[in-house]
C-alpha cells in the first residue's frame, strides 16, 4: 500500500524526494521528514511522526491515578520534572487536594533545574546541529552536575518519578542547598562563557539569524508555546501569566525575541531566548532555596487507592518546551477515564511544513533544531 | 565544580616506554629513511658516488634509480599514514581538552595506540558494498583519493635536499594531484548510489572547484615574491628568521596566507566547511555507504592531508626548513669533498627536518583549533565568501605584490622594515591571544593547569 | 471571563445550540455546542472583542461507549485577556463527524489528525485528514474504549510472551536435565569403552 504521506509530495516533477529520518542525526528522535528538495534548496517538508508511540495515554486509563506517575516521565524524558508536575497538578485540581507550600517550593526547585537541564541539551544539540561540537559538550558537563543534584534529591537521573498528587515524594537530603547554590554561582559564569563561545560567533548568528521566521500571528495560529512562542514575540508565560504553585512567590523576567541578531522570530531569538531563560531559572531556584518555607511535603491523608468523583480539569504547565498541559477525565473509579498530554513538540511539529518551504536543507536543521522538539513528547 | 575532569595517574612505566619508543620512534625510523634515500634517489649520485659507476654508460643504472624511488615511495606512503593516524590522536587529544572530557587514554599511554586499534578494527569490518551500488566505481574511488594524497609527498619538501623530486613545478604539482582528490569524493557520492552521498559529492565539487581558484592565486604571491615554482627555490628565497618569511616580508603576502589557509580549509573538508560529510545535515555526506577498510582510506586522507596542508604552509609562507644562521654555503661546506656527504651535512640535514616539522605542527594545530572551535557555514554563505570575498581578496594581493616587488626592487630596505613590523605586529597579536585566551579562562572560574595533561 | 459569562453571551447569538452542563464542584466547566455551529460559535469566540481566544489549546476526545457519543473537547485560551474555556460536541459512536476546526486556528490541523487516527473522528473540511501516530493500514481506534488490539501488524507481533515464562520453561529444563543426570547415572556408569578411539 502507498504510503499517504507521499500524496503531500509531487513525485511527478523533477525535484528529489529525500527521506530525512527516521535515522538522522539531527531530527532529535526517531522522526521522519518526508522533503521534496531542488538541489540544496527545499520545497516542502513533511513530517511523519509515530515512530516513538507508545500509548501513554492509553497505559493512564488502566493504571491508577498514582500508578501513572512514572509513565509520566516517559512523555518528556529529556525534562521529566515538568509531566510529572503537570499531571500532578491536574489531579489535585480535580480531587482539590491542597499542596503544602514547601512542596510547591520543592516542584519549582526541581523543575527549573530540570529546564536548566533541558535547554542545555536542546542549545547544545542545536549548536551541534550547526556543525560546532564543543559547546553540546560543556552544556553536558554542567547537565551532569544538575543530574547529580536531582539524583540526590529523588534517586533517578532521567525518568524522576519525584513529584506526587499532593507533593512531592522526598524532602532535600542534608547538604544540598549549599551544594545548588554553589553549582548556581558557578552556573551564571557558564553562562556568560557559553555565549562568548558560541552564542555570538559571527558563523552561528548568520546560520541562524533571518533563517525560518515564524511571526507572532502565526506562532499563536499554529498553537507554538513556551520558548518557540516568546521567540517570536508574543510575551506569555504561563508561570507569570497564570501562576501555578509556588511561582507567585519568584521575582523573574520572561525573555521575549526581538530579533536580537535579526528578525524577531528567527531561529536565533528562539535559541537566545532559551540562553536567557536558563539564566532566570537559575535566579528562580536561588530565590526558591532561600525562602524555602518549612513545613510537609505531603498534603495529609492523600489515599493510597485514589477514587476520584466524576468530572474533569486541565493543568497547565509551562515546561522546556512550553505550555505543556494535561487533561485528565475522572469516572469516580480509582482510574482515570481519559488521559491527555498536550505537549509543546507536538505543535511545534505542525509549523514545519509550512514553515519548510524556501528553507536550505541545513536551515532545516536548525529550524528543527530551535523548535526544540523532542521525539518522544511528539508521540507520547 | 571541576571543569575539567581529573585525568587518572600515570600509566605503568613499561607502557610508557613503549608508547614513547613507538610514538618517537615510527616518525624517527621514516625520517630517517626519507633522510637517507631522498639524497640517494638521485641517481646521478648514488650511481656514480655509491656504486663506482658511470650512470650514462651502466646498464642498470634504472634499475637501482627505480628500485631507491619505490623504496622512498613506499616510506613516503606510510609517513603518510603514521602521520595521519597520530594526527587523529592528538586532534582527539587537543579536542577532548577542550570539550571538558578525558578522551583517549586506554590504548597506551595517553591513549596513543589507539589509532592503531581503530585502524585494525576498521581492517577487519566488512567490507559492505550497497547492492543498488555502481560497484566498480565504488570500489575504485578510495584509490583516487588515496592517489591523489600519495602523490603529495612527492614534492613535499621535508629538508635541505630532503625531497622525493624537487620538481622544476612543484607547487603546479601539489595543486594538480589534490585535485584527484574531488575526483575519488566525487565517485564515491555518485557510485553509492545514494541521495545522501550524492548531496555530499555535489558539495564537494561544488566547494573544492571554487576554493581551487582562491588558492590558486593566493599561492601565487610566494611564488611571485620568490621567482619559482619549485618548492625548495621558494623556501631558498626566504630566509631563516621570521621577517625574512614571505608571510612577513609583503602584506600582500600575509593577506595571501589567510586566504590560502581557509581556502586549504574548504579543501581539505575541514570545520567550518565540512559541509560533504556534515554529520548533521547529510548524515555522513559521500561517507554514507563506505564502512570497513575504505572507510578507513578516506579517513587516512582526510587526516594525512592535514599535513599536507600544513606542509604548504610553512613552506610557501614561513620559510620552511630554513634553520637560522645556516645558509646554502654553510651546508656546501658541511658536505665536504668526498662522494658521501661528511657526518655534519646529515646532521645539518636533521636539525633542517626538524624545524620544517615543527612549524607544520604549529600551523596543523591551528587547523585542530578551528575544528574544534567553529560551527558549520551553509552552502549558499561558503560560496558567497569564496566568490564574492576570497577570489576578489585573492586578486588584489596577486597585483599588489606585482607592484611590492617593483618597490622592492628600487629599495631593497623596505623588505627588511615590512618584515621588523609585521613580524612585531604578529607577536603582539600572539601576546594579547594568550592574554585574552588566559582572562577568559579566570571569567569562567577556572585556572589553567598544565600538569593535568 | 468565566464560563458562565461566556455561555451567557453565546446563548444571545446562538440560542439552544450552545448549551452548559451544571458547573461541578471540582474542576472544570464546560460548554457542549452543536456539531453544526462549531464553526460558527468558534470563529465567533475567536473574533469578537472581549472575547479573543486566539489560542487553541488542545483538542482532543473522550469517549463514552455507555452514552454512545465521543465528546470533542477543545480548550480555548486567550493571550490577552487571560481567561480559557472548555467547549464540547458530542459526535455518534457509529461513525463521529464533526466539522474541521482548520480554518479557525491552524493548530487545529495535527491535533484532529491525531483525534482521528486514535478516536475514528472524521472531521469535515481537514485539509489533509489521514492517521498521524499509527500507520496507515493500522486497523481500529486505540483509544476507544472497546478497542481490541489485532495481534500485530504485517507479521509484526505485538504481543509478548512474560520473560518469566521463558525463565521457568529453562528452569525447568535444567531441573529435567539434573533429574535425567542424577536417576540413570547408576545405570550407565559402567563406562563403554567407545570402539573406535580405541583402535586407534
């Protein structure tokens, strides 16, 4: 049987059909891009998706409401804190279980270093993309210290499993305060070297700068979220706009892209907003370190065989890669009735095609690239 | 925070000895065997001087001529390919550095066998040919390549008279056989059959064509300036200390050898042009299909002519092997009266060599830091810089140094204060370099330490 | 806004076909609109001042086998005013139409296919409506409630046998073996001497 994707392609023309993926070094994940090229130059890419799915939402509606916690962290695993927090936050939505105040601190703790994490892999993978090696590499070291920070806190480097409906499962073990806020000041120094070692290097402003500009309008339109929107100007932040947990409490400020080397809404303002919101995450959890309030972690007397009355919530959450929000349908058993992730790469995904066209084949990887997306959230 | 990681204590003393007997002594052993045939290649000589005869009148006189050269052949290929191979070691070495990682360290000391290792286990991978494949062509391309590489060495000048044939056209030559290298890349994309080896191929020729024509012109200032094509003539024009180089002597020139080394750069495949192979857009560029031992022939080249363009360098633009305070007539004397050339004139020969490699491994350590430092361009900015930037440059330092040599020549002191200048100019910039390397270092929260080496 | 404002200023325009659910204790409230008026009602809800849900946020389904109906469920956001609604259409089990949401927000078009490649949703007026996660010659809707699953796909099995079956078939094999070895020892422990190594 034909494959219907190739009905989005003209095979009749001169032009290439070139299969990009699904095992390419810089689609991120199993993802295909079906791409009709004229030489260097593309005429559309199409995206094919799937490759990576693995019914989370279907595994959420025959285990319980806790026992979905770690499917959780398979949704998002290069920045696990963020579905774990979201789908959290939509059960205690829906039960109106109250989280105690030092978890809320907690989750904000954990997530933003999960999101320092997460945009270094995503600015390294996307300086990577664009031919430079070394910086993916200096964003990896200093992930792994935050990995050993998170491990310490929860036990797990990757899938944490960290965040439960009503808090959070383990109080800071003795030490680590001072141990993040060291890595923190160490943090902010990397920061201002890796911009001098990549961010500005005339080579990777002009690979990136003017290169596949998605206007505000169409970012809206095409439902973009998180870095990818701000990038293009629209100023929303989900953690500012409708604070969640403990965000109220942060003094922070949302980078929005002004076309800082070019156009707003090009590739590099979507990368540099990521370099700078990595520095507010960083200034997010010192705040959050030194006014952690004492108290539980645990909302008292959250049952171990949840039952749910009937109804429905939606959480939002603003993770790396953007608004990320769950939906969750309760039946009054002690199982979900529905399940629903919506992610930021899955959107990201939709503007590619129309995005594509007139792009070069390396603009294509950094567009991909700087739209951040991660297989495994696409797919779920 | 440990920037960098803390590489483990030293390894065992007998493994150290044999990696440094082996490191030192594999280039000493083919240094020395291109130090002692490249004289006796000349049959002239060896014929006459060596074995008593007259080489116009003696039947076999060919014979041992053809016999020396394929000897000096041979050793001049696995130079080659030992150069290379510790060329990957130290680029990985120099590379892991920088990237924060150990890198190397379990093959021998310092990980330096393991070049070696991977160049075996490559040896015994299977040789995969697609089936789709042209398989003829696929077969032959790596010896393309791999010819056009060898022939380098021919007129690659490593000494005083330490050259396979100090061709009348040497630098002609030297443009002429790496171009076979497109030819082999070119073959490869096209006989894989394969959409992304054929965007490889594409940009290659695409790329190498078009950096042909700025280095072309930007070697034609040395070339100018010293009044030869052949490459000892050119090092001979030069003299020993850093204002008598070409580089420092005509600003045309040091224009010129920028142009000549990004313009090597784009030939050689290097970052930031190694748009061919770009992993992250063609996967593996005209590499795609290749595993197993020819994978390997490319990957030999690709290194190996690290120092070819390096070689050139130092060459056309810092005055190759000249030592300093040792002129022609120094080495005329050191050779004395007899057939065979008296003890100093080797030695004199050795320290030659020695300086041509140390400055080919300053400027190959140049190129590792580009690679390691710079991104990607894209194709349509690589041949905007070559067309719009490079062969424009290229042309007005060809005509200035058409007119320099005029000057010149109505007042020879204008050389010597050009070279006084521009060679401080350059220390200074090499002073403030390290400054600036060193203050970026302390911004990160580091220091530098050598002994974690 | 609230929902109910927003249902109160919908009900001017559209009558009946917009109607709300009581609000729940907990959670959300939503609005359940007629298949026919999405457009309408969503274009509406797009463009009139006050209003102004530039974003759409999700668009998904539930289905609900004991009613018969799979529920299309979009959430709506808006950028400026700061203010989400849930609206619902509830489409026939036996085959699920509703109209395309495409031509309101773009980011209508991956979110239907995904609708319709998991829930069987057909949504009328997609430029491009074909399975998005699943292959195309993928039979049956996963995320349906009665879905069985069809035991693989182009002699692809997707169904595993536990890996503790095979531990214990080789446990018992090695326990079968040992009692062999241990039982019948005595009688073949007079060694045969092997004939033809001997001549040799």
């Amino acid at each position: 049987m034909e494959k219907l994707i190739l009905r989005r392609v003209d095979r009749n023309n001169e032009e290439m059909i070139l299969n990009f993926g699904p095992q390419h070094p810089s689609t991120h994940g199993v993802i295909n891009f079906i791409v009709e090229t004229d030489g260097e130059v593309l005429r559309k890419a199409v995206p094919d998706v799937g490759y990576l799915h693995r019914s989370i939402e279907k595994i959420g509606e025959v285990t319980g409401w806790h026992g979905f916690m770690p499917f959780t962290d398979r949704i998002d695993y290069v920045a696990a804190m963020f579905p774990n927090e979201g789908y959290a936050t939509a059960v205690e939505r829906l039960t109106g279980i109250e989280v105690p105040r030092r978890a809320q601190y907690l989750r904000a703790i954990s997530c933003e270093l999960a999101r320092i994490a997460s945009h270094l892999v995503s600015l390294g993978t996307m300086s990577m993309d664009i031919g430079a090696f070394t910086p993916m590499l200096h964003g990896i070291r200093e992930r792994e210290t935050i990995n050993d920070l998170i491990e310490a806190l929860c036990g797990a480097r990757l899938t944490y499993n960290y965040h439960r409906i009503g808090g959070v499962a383990f109080d800071l073990p003795e030490g680590w305060k001072e141990r993040t806020l060291a890595f923190l000041d160490h943090f902010d120094k990397f920061l201002v070297e890796f911009d001098r070692l990549i961010s500005f290097n005339e080579i990777y402003v002009r690979r990136l700068a003017n290169v596949a500009v998605i206007t505000g309008k169409d970012a809206v339109d095409y439902g973009l979220v998180g870095p990818n929107l701000r990038g293009s100007g629209v100023d929303w932040d989900v953690r500012r706009d409708l604070p969640y947990g403990a965000y109220d409490d942060f003094e922070f400020a949302v980078p929005v892209g002004q076309g800082f080397k070019g156009t707003v809404g090009d590739c590099y303002d979507r990368y540099y907003c990521r370099c700078l919101e990595m520095g507010e995450s960083s200034k997010i959890v010192r705040q959050a370190l030194l006014q952690l309030p004492e108290g539980e972690i645990m909302a008292p007397k959250v049952a171990r065989n949840l039952k749910v009355e009937a109804g429905e919530a939606l959480s939002r959450v603003e993770s790396a890669r953007g608004e990320m929000a769950f939906y969750v349908v309760a039946d009054g058993t002690n199982k979900a009735y529905r399940v629903r992730a919506r992610t930021g790469s899955f959107t990201a995904m939709g503007i590619i095609e129309s995005a594509s066209p007139g792009l070069m084949i390396a603009d294509l990887v950094a567009l991909i690239a700087s739209l951040d997306v991660v297989a495994p959230e696409i797919d779920r | 925070m440990p920037r960098t990681p803390k590489l483990p204590k030293l390894s065992p003393r007998a493994v150290v000895l044999l990696t440094l007997a082996l490191g030192l002594g594999l280039p000493a052993g083919l240094f020395g065997a291109v130090l002692v045939l490249s004289p006796l290649a000349q049959p002239d000589f060896f014929v006459r001087a060596v074995l008593g005869h007259d080489p116009a009148t003696w039947p076999h006189a060919h014979l041992v001529y053809g016999l020396v050269m394929a000897l000096l052949a041979f050793m001049l290929i696995n130079f080659g390919a030992i150069i290379s191979g510790m060329t990957v070691w130290w680029e990985m070495r120099v590379s892991s550095r920088m990237q924060s990682r150990i890198g190397y360290n379990r093959a021998g000391a310092a990980g330096f066998f393991q070049w070696i290792a991977d160049a075996v286990k490559l040896l015994f991978k299977e040789d995969l040919i697609p089936a789709e494949a042209d398989g003829m062509l696929f077969r032959a391309a790596p010896y393309f390549v791999m010819t056009g590489f060898a022939l380098t060495f021919v007129a690659l000048p490593f000494g005083e008279s330490l050259i396979a044939a100090d061709l009348n056209v040497g630098i002609f030559y030297l443009t002429a056989v790496t171009a076979l290298v497109v030819v082999g890349i070119l073959l490869a994309g096209w006989s894989s059959n394969s959409k992304w080896a054929l965007f490889g191929g594409m940009r290659s020729a695409a790329q190498v064509v078009s950096y042909e024509i700025p280095a072309g012109i930007a070697l034609m200032v040395p070339v100018l300036m010293s009044g030869t094509l052949s490459m000892q003539g050119i090092i001979r024009a030069q003299g020993a200390w850093p204002w008598q180089w070409h580089a420092f002597t005509n600003p045309a020139a040091a224009v010129a050898f920028v142009l000549f080394f990004i313009s090597q750069l784009a030939e050689g495949n290097r970052t930031p042009f190694d748009l061919p192979e770009a992993e992250s857009e063609l996967v593996a560029g005209y590499l795609s299909e290749y595993s197993g031992f020819r994978f390997a022939l490319y990957f030999l080249v690709e290194f190996g002519n690290l120092w070819v363009m390096a070689a050139i360098s130092a060459t056309l633009f810092f005055g190759g092997w000249q030592v300093p305070g040792v002129g022609p007539e120094v080495y005329a004397a050191a050779k004395g009266a007899g057939a065979v050339p008296a003890l100093g004139w080797w030695g004199l020969q050795l320290l030659s060599m020695v300086v041509m490699v140390a400055k080919t491994v300053v400027v190959l350590n140049v190129i590792v830091w580009v690679r390691w430092t710079l991104p990607r361009m894209r194709i349509d900015q690589m041949m905007n810089l070559c067309w719009k930037f490079l062969v424009p440059s290229a042309f007005v330092a060809f005509v200035f140094t058409l007119l320099w040599q005029l000057l010149v020549a109505r007042a020879p002191a204008l050389g010597l204060v050009t070279g006084v200048v521009l060679t401080g100019a350059f220390l200074v910039t090499l002073i403030l370099f390290g400054r600036q390397v060193k203050a970026n270092i302390a911004a990160a929260g580091d220091h530098v330490d050598l002994t974690n080496w | 806004m609230t929902t109910s404002e927003i249902h109160d200023l919908l009900k001017a325009r559209f009558g009946e076909d917009v109607s709300a659910a009581p609000p729940p204790p907990k959670g959300d409230a939503w609005l359940t609109v007629k298949a026919e008026r999405l457009v309408e009602v969503c274009r509406f809800l797009k463009e009139t001042a006050g209003l102004e849900f530039d974003f759409c946020e999700d668009l998904t389904a539930v289905d609900w086998p004991k009613r018969n109906v799979i529920e299309v469920v979009v959430h709506l956001l808006s950028y400026k005013l700061k203010h989400s609604l849930v609206l619902k259409v509830e489409a026939d089990r036996g085959s699920p139409v509703v109209p395309s949401l495409y031509p309101v927000w773009k980011t209508a078009d991956w979110f239907e296919r995904e609708v319709y490649d998991l829930f069987g949703v057909t949504f009328t007026g997609h430029p491009d409506l074909r399975r998005l996660l699943l292959p195309d010659d993928w039979v049956g809707f996963p995320l349906r409630k009665d879905y069985a699953e069809q035991g693989g796909w182009h002699g692809i099995d997707n169904v595993r046998e536990n890996p503790l079956v095979e531990l214990k078939r080789l446990d018992d094999s090695a326990r079968a073996e040992a009692a062999k070895s241990a039982s019948p020892a005595p009688a073949a422990a007079p060694p045969a001497t092997p004939a033809p190594t001997s001549q040799a």
